[in-house]
RNA sequence: GGGCGGCUAGCUCAGUUGGUCAGAGCGCCUCGCUUACACCGAGGAGGUCGUAGGUUCGAGCCCUACGUCGCCCACCA
C-alpha cells in the first residue's frame, strides 16, 4: 500500500481514504475467497452474511445510507477480523414506482410524457437513468468504506434476479396464493397506478362537514321527476333524511343510505327508499352496525365504489357499486350533469347545487386523515380496478411464528410488537402496478381472457395450446410487479436462487437483516415470509433496525424540506471515519438521532487525537522493537495493559449485544483519558531518559497497546486504523483480516487499585495548585506520608514529580510524618494516604481552615450515609456479598479519611 | 381509537442484565503555545434523571397512573 513517510500533523482523511479502499478492493479483502485462501477463515468456518438493503437507483445517497451503511460495515468487519467467514453483498434496486416517477419529471421539463415514447422508449430511458445513478451510488459506497463484495453486486431487475421473481410469482400462483380480482384499491390519479396499503401516508388535514338532506320517496307515492336543476326536483316529498359528508361529490356515486340498526330515530325509515340528489337515483336506507350513532346526524351515505367502509357495507347487503371517477380522478358519465370535472371542481359546483336546491342543511368545520400517495403526494382516490394480490394469511402465519419462536430476533425488542400488530392484521397485498417500469407480470391471457402464468411466450402458448387444444393470440398483461415483490426474495435471490449455488448453500439463510425501522413493513416483513415460503427457512436469524437520522430540530432530512444533509460532504468536511464513527456514537439501536454539526466536528477532533496518538508512538519507537522482559514492566505498563484487556473484554460483550454506539464510546474513552492523557504522558519519563531497557519497555508497551486498540476501532474508524496499524509493528497483511483481539492474561486488579491512587494523588496536587494559583511552570515542594503504600508510592516518584510539577529535590515520601508541616495545604488521598504541599509564601491558613471543614463535613455525610445503608434491615443478608462488602470497604476508608482530615484540622486550629 | 418511543447538566445526547450511574461532547469560567495533538493540555462551575404513586434492602433503570413532544397503525362518513 501507499505510505506517506512523514505523518502530517493534523489528520488529513481525505489523503488515505481512497487510494486505501482501492487497496483494499484490488487485493479482495472483502471476499470470503481473500479470507479462505489466506488461512484467515474457512469454508467450514461460521458464516456471517448481510445482504444490504439496496438504495433505490433514484438519486443520491442520503445521510440514512451512511448510517446502514456504518452499522452493517461495523458487523461485517469486526465477523471478518473473529475468523467468520463473512459475505456482504452489496446492490440496488430499481425502485419501480419512484424511479419512473422521477425520470417522468425529467421528460416533463422537455415537454413530454411517457407516452409520448412509448413503453419501450420510456423503459430504455428508465435504464439510462439507472446506468448513471447506480454508478453514483456505487461510488458514495466506496467513500463510506463499505467491505462488501462488490463482484456479487446485484440489481433487483438484473438477469437472475428476474429470473427469481418468474419463479416466486409462479409458484405462488400455482400453490393458489396470487389470485387476480376487482377490488377497491388506493389509486393514484398522477401516478396512474394502484399502489398497496402501505404507500398510503395520511395526514390530518382541516376540512369540511356538509349535512345534505335527501328527500324520501312518500310511502306509496312518488316524487316529481324533474330533472336535477330544475325547482321542481324532488317536488312532492314530505320527509328528508340529512346524511354528513366530507366528500359531497361522491353522492354521485351512492347506492345506499345506512343507519344504525339500534338508532331509534330512523328505525322507522328503515325499508324507505330516499331520491339522490345529482343523479336522481331511487337508493335504499338500510341499517348496519358499522355506522356510529354520534358522528354527523347518524345517517350516512353508502358509496360502494369510493370508500373502503361503504365498500364493506356495500358487500354486505348487494349493493351495487358505482365507480364516479375515471382513472385521472375526473367525473366520468355516471356523474350525470357533472361528467367531465375534475373532483374537486364537481365537488363546489355540486355542493352550489345542492345549496341552491335547498338540500344543504348546514357546513362545518371539521379535520379529517387524507390518504396521500407515498411517491408524489398526489390525494389517492379509492376505486374499483381489477388487480393481482398476493393471498396473505397463509404466509403471514409461518412468519409470525417465526419471530414467536425466536428463530428470529428484532433488535430492539419492542418492535417485535409492532412486527406482530401488522402480521397478525395484514391484508392481502395488491402487487400489480400500472406502471412500465418493473417486472412485467408473467402472465398471459387468451381469447377468452383466461389467464396463463409462464416464464415466457413460449410456455405460456404451450399450456394455451393444452388449454384450448389450438394455437391462439396470447396477450401479456400490461401491469408490473410492485418493487417490493423482487426485494422481498433479496436475501435468497442475490446468492443465486432459484438455482442451486453453491453461494446459497453457504450463505443462506443470512446472519443479520440490517436496516431502518421505517421499512419493517414494506421490506423486512416480506423478506420473511417470502423466504419461508421460497426457500422453507428464515431468510436471517436476527434483524436489526436503526434509528432514522434527523437533523437538529428532529425533523427527517428530505429534499423538499431543503435540510438534506449530503454524506459526501460531510465527509469533504470531516471525513469517513469521523462520520462513521459520530453516526455511530450518536445514537442507539431504533431509536432517532439528531446529529449535529458540533458531534461531527467532536468525531473529527477525535480522529485526530488518535492521528496524534498514533504520531507519537510511532516516533518513538527505534526501527526494531527489541523482546521484551515482562518483569520489566512498571506499574503503568501493568495498569495499561490490564486496561487493555478490560477494554478488549467490554467491546467484545456490547458487539455481540449489538450496542455499537456504546463499545465506540469506550475505544475513545480508553484511547483519549487513559491511554494518551496517562500513559503517554507517563511513558516520556522512560523514552526520554537513560535506561535503554527501560525505554524499550515503554516503547513496546506503547506499540501494542496501541495496536490492540487500533484493531477494536477498527470497525468503527477503517481508513484512520489501518492507516497507523500499516505502520505499527504487526502481523498480517491487513488489519482487515488481522485477528479481532481477545484478552491476554493482563489483567491485574492491584495495578489498576495502585495506578488509580498515583492519579489520584496528580490530580489533587493539580486541584491545589489550581486553587492557590501557583504557575504551571513553578516546582513545588511536596511531603507524602502513605502510611503502607509507601513503597509503591516511592516508585512511581518520578511520574508524580513530571505529571504534578513536584521539585524531585523537595519531595518526600515516607511512612509516617511526626510533625507535618504547618505552613501546607494538606491532601487525603485513597486508603488514608496523607499530602502536604508546603506552598510557600502561598498558604492562606484560613482558606485552608475552610477547605478543610468542608471536606470533613462532605466524607461526614458519607460515612452517615453508608451507615444509614448497612444498617438498614435486609441490606446486609439480601444484597449480594460483594455490594456489601464494598459499602464496607467505602465505609471503612472514608472513616480513616474523615480521621486524617479531623486530625490536620485540628493541629490547624 | 389503539400502540410505540423520547422526556437525564444551558444545548445535543450516552447510561447494556436495578446496587461507585449521576456521565460525555459542545458551551461557560480559571489557567497554560511543557519538543504527539490548540481539531490540544490542566483545573472548575452546572442536574431533586417530566410528575405522582408503587415494588425492592436498594430504581434514570421494574410496575401503575398522569403530563408533554414525536412516530406508527386504524374503514367514524
């Protein structure tokens, strides 16, 4: 790889980021392959494998994509570095209904629509377009530092996965589970498509309420026949029923007027038959419990064709349906005198209408949910089409036990819930689209418009000519498949099925189904049952879903509200790493993150305190680290490296809990406190002085502390670590593939008790001088009396003197101190270790007198309040024996604490 | 109408199985260009963990209500 020989002295990313993902790529460090041919896994060896979410080929990524993109790197590097043997195949998806959608816009600047093209024409188009998009998009991966492998790359509309999804429609349809159907589906009048339940967003929106009155045909008799607009219509009528609306220009479409069958005030009109307005249709008054007594007069108006609830009550009592609307939502000739308008215009001039004919009873205010259409905001309109579903119930039962049983488990827990409200509720899904861009249903229809479902022409004329026993003309259905009927089979389809591959039989079922709470309906639900129904097993064993991404007034970042936030510049500004590593530390599993300028700007700071970390060791270390004598080392060396291992043992148990923001808290915790604030600082004393073993000891224990870490952040941070790792001595080829670490026996708890003294034996002298106002650059003079630390408080003398400015001439350490110094402020350290600093010239007796009562009367409440727990009924034989103990043991030091203080306060007085 | 999530220092957020968990970053105050880093170092101020009950020896962490903001689902026209 390329080595830049001097390290820069602010962390450059944008130097190494490309050129060392290039590396990576042309060497096959994301194969499976690379790690078996390297002896780094095998082929029996665990598997892990993801198949990423595909982006749709629409645009450009957004800062969402970084964030499944970080998680699922994250997983995939650290299986890689334990020994699995990892797959993650990258890829896209062709997105039916929003790519159509956006190059249609893109013809509509020249002026032209689809049609204008024709289909073929229009879909070469579509391909065009994706052409350019997937290449962007491949791109922007490989600036996030995506390990996948990219030569398994799929596309939902490639070769074999069409091939998938022939397979899937037949089958299913064969089994009887895609049945074709009229049925009242969510129709988008721009999109000139049905689309599925799902991609419906509702939205409170302030509306009207119209109370409208119909005039009741006389018992016996009959009204005038006047036609509508003339003062004679309805003539003749005695009794009106007022039915409320929020849609009046349905009324076109009403085949029925229904009540509450327990509603005392219309039971009597029950039977009657009302006279329509607009259309001056003769329509029953029925009665059905569906309809609510308080809303509006509790007389509403049936519209079999317009609305799901009246659907369902048009099916229950044989009411005829009536479909007012044409496709692009204008009034067709069943609207009589309004044929022709758009609805929102028949809509004023009919409710003008019913005004003037005096059938308009009253008009308020009233908020309503209006159903949007999910791609271009355009207001659905319920309507009665002919289309294909998928029969759900029998697909969703093997999937909810599936995730019942635990073969499957959602991270975060709570939306197992939600997965199982929405399994146990789902509707059949309508997969046919009115679009030219997608899998074209296989299907096709003879003469007599009996359907034949084949894999092509050829098939589906050989099961006509068994059916009809002669050749016919065959025509394809016009419709394609909804997107998510190829991205449901991903997990399967982009290891090669429907054929037997050897990639399919390693890789499948797939270990984590990584992506964003948002599509657990639209994707992840369907990856489930269409795997079981597909392959006979779950498609993943755990799925875990992301927080969305918002910006700092927790609004979602969209183009339309003008807060996108573009990765790729945010990596211009900071860079991958610092991204990466900020989305990552910002958040927590499934719930939302504000990310913010200012975390960003953290993570970049953090980079380069490690880029700084990493500049010092390496130019402290001679070309050779020579062996080294474990016997050698100093407390710090022993403390480090015991931290070392606590470190190793913590992010290994939160990466298998999948608490990745948490373990990339304590890397940079152990990196920034611990590892550069103390023990590099500590270390200088050795690299600086005399005693080559000694500076060897430090050199190497630097060196591999610092290689440890590097390979922990190294899913977090790829480019910054193997940048350093390259550079540090080490072994392997990669820290890619280099082993993920495990704990060396290091642990050593005196250490960490006795370097945890020695710090904070530096910070109080800090505090003090701080306090007094001495000059940082100033020695002072200091007198400890550590009673039975005294020897190892003695040895690390010369750390204390650099880190606390303590004059190595005028520092003391002993036993016990006879007569301390008057004139000193004093400190108590720990287990009764006591300090004085004899700041000349600089003690205030009364301020000390002060400090030093406070302190008493602070470690006072502290032993009242361990005292109050000890004593406490229960306490001593419920809790554990070691919390008690430690209530002990804190008990039993800040009484000696509070005697020392005691003590000096008094010989103070 | 159901369901879910957030509510922790001025701001943005962490807090894994209930027991050093009261934290971080930014901001603020005092110092400091000590030869890795001013994208830095040292010290400091700042919170009754939304409210009220409850369980427990012990609760940001569990239970029950409530408040508030947000999201999802749902055929009150």
């Amino acid at each position: 790889m390329d080595q830049i020989k001097e390290l820069p002295k602010t962390y450059d990313p944008h130097a190494v980021e490309e050129p060392l993902y290039k590396w990576w790529e042309e060497n096959g460090y994301f194969k499976p392959e690379t790690q078996v041919a390297m002896g780094q896994s095998s082929w029996e060896a665990p598997t892990f494998t993801i198949g990423m979410p595909p982006p749709n080929v629409t645009g450009a990524l957004h800062i969402g994509h970084a964030m499944t993109a970080t998680v699922e790197d994250i997983m995939t590097r650290y299986h890689r570095m334990r020994g699995d043997l990892t797959l993650w195949v990258p890829g896209s998806d062709h997105a039916g209904i929003a790519t159509q959608a956006v190059v249609e816009r893109r013809l509509a600047d020249e002026g032209l629509t689809r049609h204008d093209l024709g289909r073929e024409k229009f879909v070469e188009r579509v391909w065009q377009w994706k052409e350019h998009y997937h290449r962007r998009i491949t791109d922007q991966h490989r600036r996030l530092g995506v390990s996948v492998d990219w030569e398994r790359e799929r596309f939902t509309m490639d070769e074999g996965l069409s091939r998938a999804v022939l397979t899937a429609f037949i089958r299913l349809y064969n089994k009887g589970l895609i049945y074709r159907d009229d049925y009242l589906v969510n129709w988008c009048p721009r999109c000139l498509s049905v689309i599925s339940d799902l991609e419906v967003e509702h939205h409170e929106e302030q509306g009207a309420l119209w109370y409208v009155r119909y005039p009741l045909v006389p018992e016996g008799g009959e009204l005038s026949d006047a036609p509508w607009g003339s003062p004679d219509w309805g003539k003749g009528a005695t009794e009106w029923i007022t039915v409320a609306t929020t849609r009046p220009e349905t009324i076109l479409g009403d085949t029925a007027v229904a009540v509450h069958p327990g509603d005392e005030r219309y039971t009597h009109l029950i039977g009657r038959v009302a006279l329509l307005p607009g259309v001056s249709r003769p329509i029953p008054i029925i009665a059905d419990a569906a309809v609510e007594r308080e809303f509006g007069t509790g007389a509403v108006k049936v519209t079999p064709g317009h609305d799901p609830t009246d659907y369902a009550i048009g099916q229950r009592h044989g009411l005829p349906i009536i479909s007012i609307m044409n496709r692009d939502a204008t009034i067709n000739q069943e609207g009589g005198p309004y044929a022709g308008l758009d609805r929102y215009e028949a809509r004023q001039r009919l409710v003008a209408d019913l005004e003037k004919a005096g059938l308009l009873v009253k008009k308020q205010e009233h908020t309503l949910s209006v159903g949007h259409c999910h791609r271009c905001g355009t207001v659905i309109e319920p309507l009665i089409s002919t289309q294909w579903f998928v029969k759900m119930k029998p697909l969703a039962e093997p999937a909810i036990a599936a995730v019942r049983d635990g073969r499957i488990r959602i991270v975060p827990e709570h939306f197992e819930k939600i997965y199982f409200h929405w399994m146990e509720n789902v509707r059949d899904w309508v997969i046919s689209r009115q679009l030219w861009w997608g899998h074209r249903i296989p299907v096709w229809y003879g003469p007599d418009s009996h359907p034949f479902a084949a894999f092509d022409a050829p098939e589906a004329h050989e099961q006509a000519r068994q059916h009809y026993g002669h050749e016919v003309e065959l025509r394809q259905d016009e419709d394609v498949l909804d997107t998510w009927f190829s991205s449901g089979l991903w997990p399967f389809s982009i290891l090669g099925w429907p054929d037997d591959t050897e990639d399919l039989r390693t890789f499948y079922p797939n270990s984590v189904l990584e992506t964003g709470y948002d599509i657990i309906f639209f994707w992840v639900a369907r990856m489930i049952f269409m795997g079981l129904e597909m392959m006979g097993d779950i498609p993943f064993h755990t799925v875990y879903l992301h927080g969305l991404i918002r910006d700092e007034l927790g609004r979602k970042y969209s183009k339309s509200l003008g807060n996108a936030l573009d990765p790729m510049q945010v990596i211009e500004d900071v860079g991958t790493d610092a991204l990466r590593f900020t989305l990552m530390t910002s958040s927590t599993p499934g719930v939302d993150t504000k990310l913010s300028e200012k975390a960003l700007v953290a993570g970049r700071n953090f980079m380069n305190k490690l880029w700084n970390i990493g500049r010092f060791t390496l130019n402290s270390l001679p070309d050779k680290i020579p062996a080294v004598d474990p016997e050698q080392f100093t407390l710090a060396d022993r403390w480090i490296l015991s931290r070392t291992d606590d470190l190793t043992e913590s992010v290994t148990r939160l990466f298998e809990a999948y608490q990745f923001g948490e373990a990339g808290r304590q890397i940079r915790d152990f990196l920034w406190d611990e590892f550069a604030d103390w023990y590099v600082e500590m270390s200088k004393i050795r690299l600086q002085g005399s005693d080559a073993e000694a500076k060897a000891t430090a050199q190497a224990v630097l060196a591999t502390v610092l290689e440890r870490a590097l390979r922990l952040l190294h899913p977090f941070a790829p480019f910054i670590t193997e940048t350093l790792w390259q550079r540090l001595p080490h072994e392997g080829a990669t820290i890619m593939l280099a082993p993920w670490p495990t704990p060396a026996g290091w642990q050593d708890e005196t250490a960490e008790r006795e370097m945890n003294l020695v710090r904070e034996l530096i910070r109080d002298i800090r505090n003090a001088r701080s306090e007094y106002n001495v000059e940082p650059s100033r020695r002072i003079a200091a007198i400890v009396s550590a009673d039975a630390h005294e020897t190892f408080i003695r040895s690390q003398a010369p750390i204390i003197e650099m880190l606390a400015r303590v004059d190595g001439a005028q520092f003391t350490i002993t036993r016990s101190l006879a007569e301390p110094p008057a004139q000193a402020v004093s400190l108590v350290i720990g287990e009764g270790i006591l300090a004085y600093l004899p700041l000349a010239g600089l003690i205030d007796l009364d301020k000390e007198r002060e400090r030093l009562t406070k302190e008493v009367a602070d470690t006072q409440a502290e032993i009242e309040r361990t005292t109050a727990l000890l004593n406490k009924p229960g306490f001593a034989d419920k809790a554990p024996a070691n919390v008690v103990q430690g209530a002990r043991d804190k008990l039993a030091a800040a009484q000696e604490r509070h005697q020392k203080l005691t003590e000096r306060l008094t010989s103070l007085a």
